[in-house]
C-alpha cells in the first residue's frame, strides 16, 4: 500500500510537472516506475501465497513470480547507478558540461537499463541460469542452489552477482565518495560558513537525498543477499524458513521507501503534494513546517 500510494503520488507529481522536469529528474521517475511495477506484479501474489501457506499457481507462477523482481530489482538497482555517475559529473563538471546531460541524453540511458534488466532476466528462460522456488515455498526468485550443482548455473550465479550487484555497488559507493571529498574541500574553503553559497548548500542537499536512496536500497536488499548467498555454500535447509524469509521482506521494503526522502528534501514535491487531488475529490493533506511555495526546489536539479 504505501509503495503503489507513495511512487503514484511521484509519478502524479512528475506528470503534472512534466514541462518543467530537468533531465536528472526522468530517473528519478524511472524507479519509481520500477518499485510500483514489482508493487503490483509482484506482491499480491506473494501476499496470497502467504495466506495460502503454499505457493499458488504452480511452475508458471514461480517463473513469472522470479523474472518480475529480477527485472525490477536490476532495474532499480542499475538506476540508482546511474543517478549517482550523474549526480558526480554534475558535482564535479563545468555548468557547460553538465548541461550536456540533456533529457535525450537520459531517455537513452533509461532505455538501455531496461533492455540491460530484460536481459537478464530472460537469460534464465533460455537455458543459462535457473529460477525456482524460495526455501520458505511462498516467493521465488534465482536458483541459488544450482551454484554447485551444475557449471550453468555457477557461471550465471557469478556473472550476474559481477556485473549486477558489485560493479553497480562499487560505482555507486566510488561516485558518493568522490562527492563528498569534493563538498568537503569546497566547505574547506570558504572560511565563514554563513557565507556558503546557496548553490553549495542545495548541492549537499541533493546529494544527501541521492545518498539516502542508494543506502536505503542497498541496506534492504544486503540482508536477503547474505541470505542467498549462505544457501549458495550451505543445504537449503540449513536455515530456518523465518531467517530466510524476513530478508526477503526487508528487501521487498526497499519499493516504499523513495516518496517518503523525497517529501523530506523536496519543497517542490511538499508543495506539489499539498495541491494534489485525489480520484474521489479529497485533498492530500501533509503536515509541513514550511507552507512558503517560493523558490520551490525540484526533486534533483534544484
């Protein structure tokens, strides 16, 4: 619920917007797209599953149950990759170069991280890499089991953890890192800490709300790797199904966690939200400190 109501409130926002959205901003848009499309491929029939206490719909389920949060989990994942390469050129480019990150530009970018996410999702259909059934039987998601079980599996399981889950990680950590050492000389250098100007201050801001993102993400989905990966080495059976299964869960979490950064750093999205009209007529009402509508800061480019 709070994942299909909090991106659905971004999308209404970007939409409404449109006009006015700055180029970083489409892959702000684009995980939102992708944690309200694993929300609703996803969920309802894990939560049915779960009430079932089996896992409902046989083989065909199973597989479109693991390709969606395959998917949408590379998808969000190469996303947030992106957001942060981006989020350094622009803190350590010229004004001219960063205005060559044009929403063509973007369109592109996007277009390639779901094309690269189906890939990858479709490999297992094809005969290289398996997907089956969680240990606790209601979800499920790569057959971490195969790893020793057969030199398909072992090659997937190590390209896909390479070039899906440590390179994007160790760019996303490398870009942030690269960020903060530059915010930290330029505050550095300007004695009187009044004086910073207000470009300065909305770059921190900007950047501690993409940093926020990215640690979200990662910290709700290193749980379920450890999880996956302890399975890899070890029986299925080697754990309990509540310590398998509650990884899952937390990761699954990641998807609603997004609007409610947004809200706190983005007087834009606060005050889009306030004018925001519901279906059956009600007005969407948040409480805010800061009713002031002046000079509104938009979600990433400020």
């Amino acid at each position: 619920i709070l994942t299909i109501l909090g991106n659905s409130a971004v999308l209404a926002t970007a939409m409404k917007r449109s006009s006015l959205l700055k180029s970083p901003e489409l892959l702000t848009v684009n995980l939102a797209v992708a944690d309200i499309g694993m929300a609703i491929s996803m969920y309802p029939l894990a939560i049915a599953s779960a009430w079932n206490h089996a896992w409902l719909g046989g083989d065909a389920s199973c597989i479109y149950y693991a390709l969606m949060g395959f998917l949408f989990g590379v998808c969000s994942m190469m996303t947030l990759c992106a957001m942060a390469v981006i989020r350094f050129l622009v803190t350590n480019s010229s004004k001219s170069t960063s205005n060559k990150i044009t929403k063509n530009t973007v369109c592109i970018l996007i277009t390639f991280i779901w094309l690269y996410s189906l890939l990858w999702a479709i490999l297992p259909l094809v005969g290289w890499g398996y997907y089956g059934p969680e240990p606790f039987g209601i979800s499920c998601t790569i057959a971490w089991s195969k790893f020793h079980n057969s030199s398909n599996g072992f090659s997937f399981i190590l390209s896909m953890f390479l070039l899906c889950t440590v390179l994007p990680a160790l760019t996303i950590v490398t870009c942030y890192l690269g960020i903060a050492w530059k915010v930290h000389k330029a505050y550095q250098e300007i004695q009187n800490i009044d004086r910073i100007p207000n470009a300065a201050k909305l770059e921190k801001k900007l950047t501690l709300m993409a940093v926020l993102i990215s640690v979200g993400f990662l910290s709700s989905w290193t749980p379920y790797a450890a999880a996956s990966f302890w399975s890899i080495f070890n029986p299925s059976d080697s754990l309990q199904p509540i310590v398998t299964l509650l990884p899952c869960l937390f990761a699954k979490s990641s998807t609603a966690y997004n609007p409610f950064i947004y809200y706190i750093f983005s007087k834009t999205f606060r005050c889009e939200l306030k004018q925001l009209q519901c279906c059956c007529g009600w007005r969407v009402h948040f409480l805010s400190t800061d009713n002031s509508a002046e000079n509104p800061m938009s979600m990433w480019s400020g």
